[in-house]
C-alpha cells in the first residue's frame, strides 16, 4: 500500500518493525479492544504524511496473521519517508492510545522489540529481512544498521548498510 509517490532514486526511507508477543490468541475476548482498533489504526497510518508501505499478509488487510516470529508474536513492518514522520504517527496521533494500552494484550518485552534501518527508496523489505535487523539490533546495539528512536542515525552515516540486510558480519552488506 503506497501512500506516497516515488522518491528520486538517491533518496532514502526509514523501515521500522515492531514484534508484540500477545498475552491470548487474538480471538479471545480479552484481546477484541485491540482487535477493533486494527483497522482504524492502520487506515490511518495509510493515510499519515510520510507514510509510504505496510506489510500485509497476502488476501487480509492486516498482518496479524503473519507469525514469522514466533506463533504467539505479531509483527507490524512499514516503511516510512523520514523518522520525523514515523515518529509523529506513532505518538502524535491515535496510535498513542494503542501504545497505552499495550500491556492489557502483550507481553513486556525485555530485549529489543522495535527496530529502525534505512533503506533505498522504493525498496519494500521483507520480513525476513526486517527480523534479522532486530537480531542484529539486540546481538551488537544500535548501529547504523540496526537503531531505535533514542539512538538514531541518518541516511547517510547508514548508507553502507542500506542494502538488503545479511547477518551481522562486521562489513557493510
């Protein structure tokens, strides 16, 4: 889903996944207040300035069906045109009330759960990908490879690792 027109070739968005290990099984009742802000939240998100792709599980409007890591985790995987914009959606809109609601339906996570990494605009990673930048993340750090919100770095002290993503190697992929 891209909501934003193509960047220039040489630009770069932000990439972000998040994991959420869930408390019941998404058809419990005690998990339908999330479940009911899935749609609006993600209609919005199409909608915030910046926004530029989710992941979806092919035939459904959402990926909580997806289980890459793990059958009890949900993962949301985006793509965004600058931090500032994935920043401002994530805790200058409605999704805020989703974040202070999280712990009713998710475990606490004790090692990284959110992970940010530039990419070459137009790329749409995989979740794959994503997975192993939060490995490398909770493995070495923050990096230009792998960084939160409270470590950042810019596109271009990341540009050698702005390709698709490889174990943790120590060279740039």
């Amino acid at each position: 889903m891209t909501a934003s027109p193509p960047a220039p070739a040489t630009a770069h968005h932000l990439a972000q996944l998040n994991v959420a290990t869930l408390l019941h099984p998404l058809d419990d009742p005690r998990m339908a207040p999330f479940v009911e802000m899935l749609d609006p939240i993600n209609t919005a998100a199409d909608g915030a300035p910046g926004f530029v792709w989710r992941f979806v599980e092919e035939g459904t409007p959402d990926a909580t069906g997806a289980r890459p890591a793990g059958e009890d985790v949900i993962v949301n995987l985006t793509v965004w045109e600058t931090q500032e914009a994935l920043w401002d959606f994530t805790y200058r809109s409605g999704h805020l009330e989703v974040m202070r609601q999280r712990r009713a339906w998710f475990e606490r996570h004790v090692e990284a759960h959110l992970v940010l990494w530039w990419v070459p605009a137009g790329h749409r990673p995989t979740t794959e990908e994503a997975l192993a930048r939060l490995a490398d993340l909770r493995a070495h750090g923050p990096s230009p490879r792998a960084f939160t919100f409270t470590s950042a770095y810019t596109a271009v002290e990341a540009e050698p690792f702005t390709a698709h993503a490889t174990p943790h190697s120590g060279e740039p992929s």
